[in-house]
C-alpha cells in the first residue's frame, strides 16, 4: 500500500503479514485481531491508531506519527 489515505478504517480479523506500508494515512484506524506480523509501516501518519489482540511480531515503524496510539494485549516479539 502506497500513497493512499485509509483513516478512520476498521480491519478486524485480517491477515496483513509480510505488507509494505508507505507514506499511508492510517490516523485512527482500528486494528482487532489482525496478523501485523512482518509488517514494515515507513512515512505513516499512525496518530490515534488502536491496536487490540493482535500478532505485531517483527513489526517495523519508521518515520511515523504515532502520537496518541494505543496498543493492548498484542504479541510483540522480534
């Protein structure tokens, strides 16, 4: 996913792993029960982004806006 504007968007029970995610808008996306594993998320605006019971290992961020993010009982090992 590349230069696209998805906030305000619900995933819930999705299987993301292994995605390259850039210059995205992803500001207060919900994300339940989803597979994040892999994931590499660069030049996001992650602002507001709540993050319940999900896989977030070897997850990578970079130059992201995570500023009033929300992460709970989600796995995240390397």
């Amino acid at each position: 996913m590349h230069k696209s504007d998805i906030s305000g968007s619900t995933f819930d029970d999705v299987n993301m792993s292994g995605s390259v995610i850039g210059n995205v808008n992803l500001s207060g996306c919900s994300f339940k029960k989803v597979n994040l594993s892999g994931v590499a998320v660069e030049d996001a605006n992650m602002s507001g982004w709540k993050v319940c019971d999900a896989n977030l290992s070897g997850l990578r961020i970079s130059q992201a806006n995570l500023q009033g993010a929300s992460i709970k009982d989600s796995r995240m090992t390397a």
